[in-house]
C-alpha cells in the first residue's frame, strides 16, 4: 500500500471503555500492513488507556483506520499528518 502518495501519520486514541479494546486491536491487525509502530501507555489513575499509532498509507486508508476506531463505544481518535 506504501507508494508516492502514501502519507506518514500519527493516531492518537483514547480508550475509556475497556470492552472496546478486543475491537480495536481486530482493526489494527487489518490494518498491520501500514502500520510503522504502536504505543500504548495504561493511565491506571484515570482508569484509561493513551495509544499512538504512526502509520505510513495513502490519506483515505488513513481516515478509513482513524474513523474505524473512533467509531467504537467509548474511544476517540484524532489523526495527525505530516506535510
């Protein structure tokens, strides 16, 4: 999927709900072929989970994996793109 038009960007996602996690993981691994690397950090005080996504694909595969998750019950996702 990584060409000239591929795009590098970085997902950031918030998980509040610990049900949703079996979901998002499912979309990632869809998703592995364009993904360079992936942190998560478990935020036990707020009872959350903070997770950064870098990912290198065309502009629509990016908003199509960013969109997916954010769509699950209690996770929000915002994408950053590099120039």
């Amino acid at each position: 999927m990584r060409d000239e038009q591929s795009r590098v960007a970085l997902i950031g996602i918030i998980v509040q709900n610990p049900d949703s996690v079996e979901k998002m993981n499912a979309i990632l691994h869809n998703y592995r072929d364009v993904i360079i690397g992936r942190m998560g950090l478990p935020y036990r005080e707020k009872n959350i989970s903070v997770i950064s996504v870098a990912v290198d694909a065309p502009a629509p595969v990016i908003s199509a994996l960013s969109g997916k998750i954010g769509m699950l019950d209690g996770v929000a996702a915002k994408t950053v793109y590099s120039n």
